[in-house]
C-alpha cells in the first residue's frame, strides 16, 4: 500500500488535472506490484483512463518486430547475417559486394533513408496510406545515407522492412503472425498490430496534446504501415508480455540474449548511441534494457531491468508528456 500510494502521488503530480493521463505497470518476476490508471482516457466523455486502457505504443513496438524476427530466426527461416535481398528480391542495394543485411536493420545500421525523416516529401495523406509494400517501392527511389555497417543511425524504415521480411518469409500479413505467434499465445487479448485506417481499436485512449492546463488539443494521424509502430496495448497486457520475456516463453534464452546485446559495426567497433548500445529493438544500459516511443496524441517508455527483475511500463495519450521522468521517479522510490 505505501508503494501504491507513493506512485500513485508521483504519476498524479506529472498530470493536467481534468486533462489526458497516464498508465503505470510495475512488475517483479510474474508479480504485478503496481498496475494503475491516471487521468483520463477521453476528455469529452470523461473515461478514465484504466490498467485496461489501449494505447498506441508508437517505436515501443520495434523490440515486438524484433522478436518476430528472432522467432522466424529458430525456426531456420531466416539467417540474421543474410543480405536482405535474399528475402526481399526486389530491393534495390545500393552496393551489392556490401549488401544490407538484417542484423544493419535490427541495429540501426543500414545507412537506408528514413520514411520519417527528410527524404519524405510526400502529402499527410500519402503518408498515412503508406504500407509495407509501398514503402519498399518509395525506399528503391531514395539515396542511402551510408555505407552499411559504419554508423548508428536510428532509422524506421528499417523497422518497417523488417515486418515486410516478416510478412513474406511467414505468408502471413505482419499484423496476422504478430497475433498467432505472440499476442494470442500469451493471453493478450487487447493488443493488435493496427492496420487500416478507420478500424475501432477498442478501448483505445484518445490521443492528445498538452500545451499547458489551458491549452489541450486532440491530436492524431493514423498511418497502415508496421513493424517500427503501430502495435496498440494495455499495460495488463504487456504484463503478461513482460512475465513471457523473462519465462523464455517467447524465444529462448539464448536468443533474448542477442536482442538484449549490442550491437557491432562492420570493423567490430560496439555501436554507440549516447553511452548505451543498441541491441534488437532494446536500447541497452548497464543495468537495464529500454525504449521509448512517440508519435502524435501518444508517448510511451519501456524499462526493463535485468537485476533486479522488475519491469517499469508508462503509457500516455498525451504525447507532450515525459515517460521517462516518471519512471526515474519510480525507480529512484524503489531503489533500483
């Protein structure tokens, strides 16, 4: 109950009153310690914001993708060292004798353009509408940035040609294999990978944006394309999600490890990104594996220790709110 009682007064003391909120997880081993809502969820109709509440967990959902991978990985269809063009034919490599392959996608080292980033320049509309498919075409027309396998450079395009790879090794729609192989078989029955503009993501929390206590605007843009976001879930959910990491009931121990592992460039050098490394989706520190996301009316963090073994998870529909500061906070109160 005092722990309950600290986070609840540390997660109420981050929020505009009457204003969009916050979901907290904390979880030790398979023990839910802390699960709670703050704020609400829809302004408009006053719902509250719950541990069942939905949230857009935006570049969160790139360790999911990862995993995805790793499973095709042990399942011997797929070789994490192999060119890319081996699973996507019609990729277009820039230097074929120094191919991209799909450890430079995990780790962020293709030297590929970025759909998010200054190459785009086409309209909201096109943007939102973009999937897996076309966005391939749209990558084939654009410069690489960098030889790969030289430089770090945080990339969602390359998250994206990954739930393609995904999708056409398994001959199964990415948001389909997500399901069937990772949410389902762990009892996440409210997590899905969004996939068409206007489908109903029930009790999904309406996106905002916080200015200041006078000043909160709605704020969206719903887009089809996967693999470095678009996974949607409760903080209930990623419980079980969390429990199902460290049980080794997703991958295998040994193959957690490498998403959980740094990453290299080609000349053996570690990356790194800030003084952390970056593994498979996971951005690694010393005593902790984590990642945040972001993306409009959504903020969101995800931390998971590997000593002790306790998970910290906060999710927002406020995407001017700080994840992170709050889960200092809590870790800071728990001593971590």
């Amino acid at each position: 109950p005092q722990m309950s009682a600290e986070i609840d007064a540390l997660a109420e003391a981050s929020l505009v009153p009457g204003g969009p909120g916050v979901a907290v997880l904390v979880i030790e081993d398979t023990q839910i310690l802390h699960a709670q809502g703050y704020g609400l969820s829809n302004i408009d109709t006053q719902i509250p914001i719950t541990p069942e509440t939905v949230f857009d967990l935006a570049s969160v959902s790139k360790q999911m993708t990862a995993i995805a991978v790793l499973k095709l990985m042990e399942q011997g269809q797929l070789d994490l060292e192999a060119p890319i063009s081996e699973y996507l034919p019609e990729f277009i490599d820039a230097n074929p004798d120094n191919p991209v392959v799909i450890l430079d996608l995990l780790h962020h080292t293709s030297g590929l353009a970025d759909y998010t980033g200054d190459a785009w320049n086409g309209s909201d509309a096109e943007f939102a509408n973009l999937d897996l498919e076309a966005h391939l075409t749209w990558l084939n027309d654009q410069d690489i940035l960098a030889e790969p396998g030289v430089a770090y450079e945080y990339n969602n395009s390359g998250y994206a040609l990954l739930a393609l790879i995904v999708q056409r090794v398994s001959g199964q729609p990415f948001a389909t294999f997500m399901a069937t192989e990772i949410f389902q078989p762990l009892g996440m029955a409210s997590t899905q990978v969004y996939r068409q503009l206007g489908q109903t993501v029930p009790n999904q929390a309406t996106g905002y944006i916080v200015y200041n206590s006078d000043a909160i605007e709605p704020s969206s843009l719903p887009s089809v394309i996967a693999g470095d976001g678009n996974v949607f879930s409760s903080i209930i959910d990623l419980a079980q999600y969390d429990i199902a990491l460290r049980q080794n009931q997703i991958l295998s121990e040994q193959t957690l490890a490498l998403a959980f592992t740094p990453g290299r460039f080609a000349d053996g050098s570690s990356i790194d990104d800030g003084d952390e490394g970056y593994g498979m989706g996971w951005q690694i520190a010393a005593d902790y594996v984590h990642h945040g996301g972001g993306w409009l009316g959504t903020s969101t963090y995800y931390r998971h220790y590997l000593d002790p073994t306790v998970s910290i998870i906060v999710l927002s529909n406020d995407e001017a709110y700080d994840p992170v500061a709050l889960t200092e906070a809590i870790a800071d109160f728990l001593a971590l």
